[in-house]
C-alpha cells in the first residue's frame, strides 16, 4: 500500500508562483450563526457541530466550516452545503460585505478539489486491503471493538466496510478522517452499480456520526451487499427476488450480516427518492427504514418512488418496542433474531403496491 501515495499528490505545480488572491475571512460563518442565535461554542476549532436551524434537528446534523466558511446538513444540504452569504440570508441575518484577506494560492479552492468516483474506488480499495490485512488488527482494535459492541463484527468478513487509517495515502478531502474519529468507510454505489462515492462512520463520541468526502456528491447512490451490487448491474436479476431497502451506513452493516437476498442502503434519509430506480422494478421491497420521525418521511417518499418504478410489492418493517433500527435489533439480541425476523416479513403477505 505504500507505493499509493503518489496518487492523491498535491494539484499544486513544482514551482508555481505564489500569487495570492482575495477571500472571505475565516470564520466568517460563525459569526453569522451567532448573530442568528445559534450557539458555537469554541470558535477556534475548524468546524462545529450544531442543532440545524433549517429543520427538526433532535440531535446535531449540521457543521459549520470555518476556513470554508460553509454550512452543510446532511439532511437539509446534500448536496453540498451553504455558502456564508446564501447562509446569512436563510438565517435572515442582514449581509455586510466583509473586508477580503490574501490567501495564497495552495490554500484556493480548485477543480481538483472534487471528491469524484476514481478517487472513491482508490480510497475503498485501500481501505477494504486494510480490514484483509492481520498485521494491523491490533493497530485498528477500536474499530474492531465498536463493530463488536454494536453486533456488526462479522460485517467486514462481508466485504461491505473498510477502515481508514491516519498512516494511509488519504486525498486532502479526507484525510483528516481518521484523526477525527471516522474509521470506518463503506462504498456507495450509483444506478448502475459503480462506486461513485464513500461515506464514514465516526467510532467515537461526537457529532455528525457520518460523513461525505468534501466536494462530493451523495444523490442517487445506495449502499449495497454483493447481492445488491449484482442487482444494480443486471436489472434482468431475479425478478421476483425480495430487496432489503435500509436507511444508513451501520444498519447496512447488519443487514448486510443478516440477509441472504440484495440489500441495498440509502446514506441519508434525504436521499429515499433518488436511491430507487429500475432495480425495484417487479421486485419485492422490504422497506426497513428508522422508526423516528425522519425515517418514517422517508418511507413516504419511497413509497411513491417505488410505485413510479413498478414494485411488486412492499412490506414496511417493524421494530420491537424501545428500538428504531436494526443495530438497535442486533446489540440487544443476535443475528439469528434478526434473520428470522427478515425471514416472517418475507413469509407474510406483502403490501401491494400503491396499497
């Protein structure tokens, strides 16, 4: 893996003169969010956490980037964010064009700067050798323990999580993952079953639990086991094959443990209606989402989704009472449990669609 690092090399040219040009200053965010009354604690970190202003956020889902200057949600803003000035005005906070400083041109936003699918497939062929590789597993004991903690440790044997590291050749939009706590990563698949893009879990206390590269995009792309992958490549697949339909990196994880059918992720609950094409065509659908007020939008707008793509059927998946979701399922009794749960919601007489 170490003769990897020449491929994320700096966009940046031997020699290049060191120009400078104008930008907006950094943290210039923050004080627009603290002029909305959104508390921002220590602004001398580079990003921070917070409840979003923009919906009904029980739990933080949003950041606020201080050298970026950018606001992101990942329930509000998939598809890349805020700027401070588009900010200010969805805060209603009045805009006072701020003074310009010089920055230097290593530090200017570039088209290179994108987080695209060649990148995502390098970053998950590094990251899947890593979960393969012994050497290291003592090295990477946090992971591991987490997945444990959390009934997913047999999901790496499944070929569906890689982990990243801080000793690995990590391009610029990620690279600070590891140190902050985002060790595991999962690849997400467009229509047509090509990795166009990653997503990560943070293993540690803190907030948002999962992440986008920076300058990527997430619409239109699901989380799939291998059955799943097959799925998208071969719309001809088993036509009457039933298709877990799950909402979230760790739960793809269990379910990916569990299910001996396609199972399919969205990595947000924004993302229902775009992660559903021909693949559900004729298909039976299980839809498997949170038991929470985001998950349950989002099986609205599935619903309709699957109906315009032709579903054969759809069964929506509930939960025993005190728990939302299948790793909620998983910690407290076993796979077993689940499998056999998975297997009743198949057994039963599924919804017809539109019904």
């Amino acid at each position: 893996m170490g003769g990897s690092a020449h491929k994320f090399a700096s966009p940046m040219k031997p020699g290049e003169p060191t120009r400078t040009s104008r930008a907006l200053p950094p943290g210039l965010i923050y004080t627009i969010a603290a002029k909305a009354g959104i508390d921002v604690g220590d602004q001398s970190r580079p990003k921070i956490a917070i409840h979003c202003p923009l919906h009904d956020d029980r739990s933080p889902s949003a950041f606020l980037s201080s050298e970026r200057n950018l606001f992101f949600c990942s329930v509000c803003t998939p598809e890349g964010g805020l700027s401070a000035k588009e900010f200010s005005s969805r805060m209603h906070v009045p805009w006072l064009q701020p003074a310009p400083v010089e920055m230097h041109p290593e530090r200017r936003p570039t088209a290179q700067s994108t987080f695209g699918a060649e990148l995502a497939q390098k970053v998950w062929e590094l990251a899947l050798l890593r979960t393969l590789d012994d050497v290291v597993v003592e090295e990477d004991r946090d992971v591991y323990d987490y997945l444990e903690a959390r009934g997913l440790s047999e999901a790496w044997n499944e070929r569906v999580l890689g982990i990243v590291s801080e000793g690995m050749a990590l391009p610029g939009a990620i690279r600070r993952w590891p140190r902050d706590g985002y060790r595991i990563v999962a690849p997400l698949y467009d229509q047509r079953g090509e990795i166009v893009n990653l997503q990560a879990r943070r293993i540690i206390e803190g907030e948002p639990k999962t992440l986008f590269p920076e300058g990527s995009r997430a619409s239109g792309t699901v989380f799939a086991n291998r059955l799943g992958v097959r799925l998208l490549r071969d719309h001809g697949y088993a036509r009457d094959a039933v298709v877990t339909l799950g909402e979230g990196l760790t739960d793809h994880l269990g379910f990916s443990i569990c299910c001996a059918n396609p199972v399919l992720g969205i990595p947000g609950v924004a993302f229902a209606p775009s992660a559903i094409g021909e693949w559900a065509r004729g298909r039976r659908v299980i839809l498997a989402f949170d038991h929470d007020p985001a998950g349950e939008s989002a099986v609205e707008a599935a619903r309709a989704q699957l109906v315009r793509f032709g579903v054969a059927s759809m069964h929506r998946l509930t939960w025993p009472t005190g728990g939302k979701d299948a790793v909620d399922y998983l910690e407290f009794f076993k796979s077993s449990t689940l499998i056999r749960e998975l297997d009743r919601a198949v057994e039963r007489d599924l919804v017809r669609a539109g019904i």
